[in-house]
C-alpha cells in the first residue's frame, strides 16, 4: 500500500456477529517463556485484520482484546491469514510431523490458568489416553467429524440412523447445538430437575455421541444450566 493510501478492508463472520477490519502484516511473538517455538526464535510475520467496527452483538459483552482463529485453511482468505498454517511451517524444523498439531485445555477452576499448546499437546494436562477422529469435509474449513449414534443414557436416537450425522468441533463458544428436526427430543431426554444446592454438577441424564474410534459422553455439568424459571 502506497503512501496514504487506503488499505484494503475486509468483513468476517464471527458467531453471531461481524467484523470488519483493516489488513494488517506484522511480527507475531509467542512461546512459553522457557523454549523457542522455532528454530529462527518465537516471532513470526503474519498477516492479520485489525477491527475498525464490530457489531454489537455479541462483542459488547467480550473482555478479550483479539479472536486467534484455529479453523482449516478453507476459512482463510488465504493461507498467509491461517495462524495454524504459519505456525506449523515455523514449526516443521523442530517439531517435524508434529508441527500442525496443536492442544487446548480449558478449566472453570479459578486457580488454574486455560492454555493452548502449539506443536502437540501437555501430557499432564489429558485425563485419558488421546483418541483421534478423521475430519470430514475439511475443505469447508471447519473441524467437522462424523457422528456414527447418538444415545441419551442407554436410549439410542434414531436421528443418526442415515450416517449422515456430523459435529463441528468449536472452541469459540461453550454452547451445544443441534439440528431443530431433533432438538425437542434431545431437549426432553436431557431435560432433570437441579440439585437443591443450585448446581448443576450433580446427576442427570448422559448424552453420548458415538464417534469413529470413541464415544464422547457428556453430564448435566457439561451441556446444562439453571433455568431462572424453576
């Protein structure tokens, strides 16, 4: 871009929102303060859009400064804009086969911090031994799975019956949605009343989702909350 000259702005979808922003290229710094992330040092050129508006719904209620987007190069404007794909090609010296790779641990405990690894994942952060899924679709650019049966306890929901049935997997949000067609089945079947404590922690109905290789089993703490109406 020449000497006072506009940049070229571009509009992105976020949610339920919009953004729309300058692009930007600048020196990206990151690591975990012990290692280098790479071979060169911890900084890499990237390209990036810096908001000049966002709608109000929903970042008037964010605290954080910025959105690190972990989605496939399918959602890229194009691969200088996929932090995944600049960090595995900074990666590819030191961490090889790896370099793609990256792990997210999330916690609702307050003297614990969420953290997200870069070029494989903290062993001392898994509950159980990793399981992998195959993406399908990743041309859309989002990490879609198959999902081969649902069952809420042991009652299976013949929804996925066609194996037609698939997930994305989001860490921009904390909600759990599913197709209108089977919702109220769903919602019903999961549907309890809370502890008397208020909580949600407590027993309930499971939600299962029958992957590939695995089952993903989901309790009232995870895909429930108080209604203010009970």
């Amino acid at each position: 871009v020449g000497k006072g000259q506009a940049r070229d702005q571009l509009s992105v979808s976020f949610g339920t929102g919009e953004v729309t922003g300058v692009i930007v290229q600048d020196l990206v710094c990151f690591g975990n303060h012990t290692a280098r992330i790479a071979s060169g040092g911890d900084c890499m050129s990237m390209r990036l859009l810096a908001a000049t508006s966002m709608s109000e719904d929903p970042f008037s209620t964010f605290q954080f400064d910025g959105i690190l987007g972990l989605g496939l190069d399918g959602l890229s404007q194009s691969p200088e804009f996929n932090f995944m794909s600049v960090v595995a090609s900074g990666l590819q010296n030191t961490a090889g086969h790896m370099a793609g790779t990256f792990g997210f641990f999330l916690t609702d405990r307050k003297n614990e911090e969420s953290e997200i690894s870069l070029g494989g994942w903290e062993d001392s952060k898994a509950g159980e031994q990793l399981s992998w899924a195959p993406v399908r679709n990743p041309e859309l650019g989002h990490w879609i799975v198959a999902v081969r049966k649902l069952r809420i306890d042991d009652e299976v929901i013949d929804y996925c019956d066609d194996d037609t049935c698939s997930a994305a997997v989001d860490t921009g949000t904390s909600l759990l949605a599913v197709p209108s067609g089977v919702f109220s089945e769903i919602y019903e079947g999961l549907r309890h009343y809370a502890a008397l404590a208020g909580h949600c922690a407590g027993p309930g109905p499971l939600l299962h989702l029958e992957l590939d290789q695995f089952t993903v089993s989901l309790g009232p703490k995870d895909y429930a909350r108080l209604d203010d109406a009970w």
